[in-house]
C-alpha cells in the first residue's frame, strides 16, 4: 500500500523495501511499511502523521514504522528510552480499528 505526503519518504528507505518485498503475499499487505536511518521517535511520528490524516480528511493508512536510531525515545509512563544507532530496530505500529472502543481493549492483548 502507497502513502502520499506525510510518509512518502519513508516509504522510500532501504530498509522499507526490503521488508516489503519480503512479506510480499503476507497479512502484512494493507499495512504501509516505512523505515528510518533516525526519528525522533516512532510513535511522535506515528501520532503527527495521523493528526495530519485526520486534519486533511483523509483516511489513516494502518503504518508499521521502523527506525535504526530515536533521538526523542520514550518508553511507558512517558519515560525516556535509550534507543542508540547499531543496537537495535526500533519499530511502532498504526493502526485504524473501527472497533467500538470497548471491544478495541482485546488488540493489546492480541498485540502482547
């Protein structure tokens, strides 16, 4: 799946790429697969794409973000997480339920 604007750039990454071409024919198909040499942050950008989506009236595209290095890391509790450049792949996943928001508890766990 193709996004326009606000990800472009990172659909475009080496890395996306190859990831893509990998889970080719996969359940992984509807999501957006995009990559990163540096973020700020997975989820920072995760949430500004999808505020910009909404603000623009537009769909949000279900988005798996990966990034070798975060400059602005955070970890539960607003934490801030260490997440260096060659020790990790540090990834955050959008998704769009249309569950109603009772029955959207159980993807936490599904997730876990």
């Amino acid at each position: 799946m193709k996004e326009t604007g606000f990800m472009r750039h990172y659909e475009s990454h080496p890395l996306a790429i190859q990831i893509r071409s990998r889970l080719s024919g996969t359940r992984a198909e509807p999501f957006c697969i995009c990559a990163a040499d540096e973020v700020t942050s997975t989820n920072t950008v995760l949430k500004e794409y999808a505020a910009t989506a909404v603000a623009d009236g537009r769909p949000i595209t279900p988005t798996v973000l990966l990034a070798r290095k975060q400059t602005g890391g955070r970890g539960r509790l607003g934490r801030s997480f260490h997440s260096p450049n060659g020790t990790g792949l540090y990834m955050s996943v959008l998704l769009a339920p249309t569950l109603p928001p009772a029955e959207s508890l159980c993807l936490t766990t599904a997730a876990a």
